[in-house]
C-alpha cells in the first residue's frame, strides 16, 4: 500500500524545516501552471518578462518559507498571487495603466468594425480528424488573441478559474476582492470573449441556412 502524497502544506514545512527536496516536489507539481498564468497574463507584450516573473515567484516562495501560514488560503492560491502581484509591477514599470476597477458599467467590448472575419480559418482536407485539429488549434489561436484584449483583472480572473481551475473563492482570495468583483469580473472576460470569438470565427459549413 502506498502512503498518501504528502500536501502542499506539509512540503512547506518541511522545507523550512531544512528539506530541499520539498521544495523540489513543490515545484514539480505547480511549475507548469504557473508559467503557463505568467505566459498568458503578459501577453505578447509582456513576453520578454515570462522567465523574470516566474523566477521572481519562486524566488518569494524561498524567502517567505520560514513564515508560510495557509491562513485560509492554498499553496497554490499563495503562488498566483504572488505571481498576479508581480506582474502588475512589470505592467507598472513599463508604463502601462492598471487599473483594479470592474468595468461593469461599460459596453460589452467589440473588435474593431475594419477587422474581418477570420482569414485564417482551417478549410477541409478531405480528413475529419485532420479537421477537427486544425479547428481547435486555430481557435485556440484565437482565444489566447482574444484573452489580451482583455482588461487585466478580467484576464486574471478568466485564467485563474478557467484555465488554472480555481474554484471562485481562491479566484477572489488570489486577487484580493470581494467574491462578488471576482463574479463579476469573470461574467464580463466570458461576454467580452464570446463576443470577440463570434467576431473572428467563420461558421462551419452546415452551421448557416
């Protein structure tokens, strides 16, 4: 019978405790998601500072191992933060606006009305699997393209709940609102990118009369 895998709170203590190969385990299991946050939450923009911001994460991880408390949060709501925190700082930095407001109040966002549909749209190959990868390898193109034209507390929230499958109270303890904000925010990133989707993606053949 296997022991059970020790938790993300157990490894941070053991890593205070002087355990190096915690922090090794931690690593492993969060690293991939993390970067991926990190990488999508810049942008294009922002890509030269993927490496920057991820090591900057972990590096906080390591100074703070000594006074790490869950206190209600996970180890791993702990890390986005962190992350959300520096990228924030870069966006700063660069001279970028960032602003915490909810533009609930706001037009839904529209692409702008000279961009045609998407050019790009994957025609048939005559293999239906062939098809259905390209399908959803375009569109996938196409939503990380639609995710920056996101505010970035919308992004952050769509990320953090969609992508990193973060229940909505570690979304809003993870960007340090109220859960009603976090709602909202995440309401919004969804019509924003239906709509911008629904823009740029030509219907299948069949799908129109």
């Amino acid at each position: 019978m296997t022991s059970p895998e020790p938790t993300d709170d157990a490894l941070m203590a053991a890593y205070a405790a002087g355990q190096a190969e915690a922090f090794e385990t931690l690593y492993a299991r969060h690293h991939a998601g993390l970067y991926r946050f990190v990488r999508r939450l810049l942008g294009t923009q922002g890509a030269a500072q993927v490496d920057e911001v991820f090591q900057d994460t972990w590096l906080k991880v390591v100074q703070a191992r000594q006074q790490w408390s869950p206190r209600g949060a996970s180890f791993r709501t702990w890390l986005f933060t962190l992350a959300h925190h520096r990228v924030i700082d870069i966006w700063r930095r660069s001279g970028r606006e960032v602003s915490i407001e909810v533009d609930d109040q706001r037009e839904p966002w529209e692409p702008a009305s000279d961009q045609a549909a998407w050019s790009c749209w994957p025609k048939a190959t005559g293999s239906p699997q062939n098809d259905e990868l390209l399908f959803w390898r375009r569109a996938g193109e196409r939503l990380l393209a639609c995710l920056e034209q996101l505010p970035l507390p919308q992004r952050s929230a769509f990320l953090l709940h969609h992508d990193d499958g973060l229940p909505l109270n570690d979304v809003a303890s993870a960007l340090q609102v109220g859960f009603e904000t976090a709602k909202t925010r995440l309401r919004y990133a969804m019509s924003k990118l239906r709509t911008c989707m629904g823009a740029h993606l030509d219907p299948l053949q069949g799908d129109t009369p």
